[in-house]
C-alpha cells in the first residue's frame, strides 16, 4: 500500500546517506516478499551492513535454528550473517556491535568510545583477527615480507586497541611500537 511505498522509500533515502546499515527484520512475522525487494535494494547500494532478527525470544526454542536459516536463505545470506537479538532487553546488543566492527573495522574506535562496557569485546576480537592473520602469515613463509606483514600486523591491532580505549597514540610512541614489534620479531627470526 501507500504506507509501505513511503516506509521503503524513506528507508532508501537514509540509507542512501549512512556510512553502515543495521537491518532489522521480525523473528516473528518472517520475512516477507516486501522486505526482500527492500533487502535487495538496500544491498544494491553497497553500504557495509548487519542483519539482525529481532524477536527471537518470541521463537520456540526447538524452531530457533530453523527460523535463522529460512530468513538467511530468503535473503541469499549464510546463516552465521544474521545476528538473533532482543531489543526490549539488549540481548545479543554485544554481538550485533561485533558484527558491525568485524564487518567495518573502522568504526570500532567510535563502537568503543560510545559504548565503554563492550570495549573488551572488541578488543579481544582485534586481537583474535591479529593472531589470524599472524598464523596465516607463518604457515606461508617469506623471509622478508614475513617480517614486514607481521610487524604491520601487530601494530594495527595495538593501534585499534588503543582507539577502543580512546587512548591516542602520537607518532612517536607509533615509530616506538614499530620498532619494539619489529626487533623483537628480527630477534625471534635470528
């Protein structure tokens, strides 16, 4: 109807306009034809966005799965892509702003200073993402460009750490930190 005409295109023109779409959709009522064109459209745009299905206290517990999978597949998403919350009381509020910093680690410094009890949250997954990618880089050695990755590495997850914590790190104390990573990989290499 009329309604849902001006709703969609409200939401386009916001989205149009945002840096980061959170998509909230009803555990409930499913997803419906109406909601996948916007999906669609939405996705179009090429915006970083999260799925959430909001209402999944609402689900019987032995239906929790299935419900998850059929909105990822009618939204051509894996399963692991939709964030389960409840926004009446925040549960899974942590997983959501996990999901928005995995998705745009870029907008972990402001997730952290906005929302200070979450910030272990995201610094843990900062460094679980450095060891990642550190492990990668030792199963395919390259003497030199091992060094270089690693120590890039590292310092990026110290710096993302630091911002988290609205801690500014000037650019001599980065050189120092680069320097610290640097030598003490140079001395394992040895």
């Amino acid at each position: 109807g009329i309604v849902g005409e001006q709703e969609k295109n409200l939401a386009l023109t916001a989205s149009m306009d945002a840096d980061f779409l959170v998509l909230v959709f009803d555990a409930i009522q499913g997803i419906k034809k109406t909601e996948q064109e916007l999906f669609n459209e939405l996705s179009a745009l090429k915006r970083p966005f999260v799925v959430v299905l909001n209402k999944i206290d609402l689900v019987p517990r032995k239906d929790l799965q299935a419900v998850i999978s059929n909105a990822a597949l009618n939204l051509g998403l894996e399963p692991d892509q939709i964030v389960p919350i409840v926004a009446k009381d925040g549960k899974n509020l942590g997983k959501v702003l996990l999901a928005i910093a995995a998705t745009e680690p870029e907008m972990v410094a402001a997730l952290g200073q906005a929302l200070p009890e979450y910030r272990w949250q995201l610094a843990w997954q900062s460094i679980v993402r450095a060891a990642s990618i550190s492990a990668a880089i030792a199963l395919a050695p390259l003497p030199v460009m091992d060094f270089v990755r690693v120590v890039i590495t590292q310092s990026i997850m110290v710096v993302r750490i630091a911002r988290i914590y609205n801690y500014k790190i000037p650019p001599r104390r980065a050189s120092e930190l680069v320097a610290t990573f640097g030598l003490g990989f140079l001395g394992r290499s040895l």
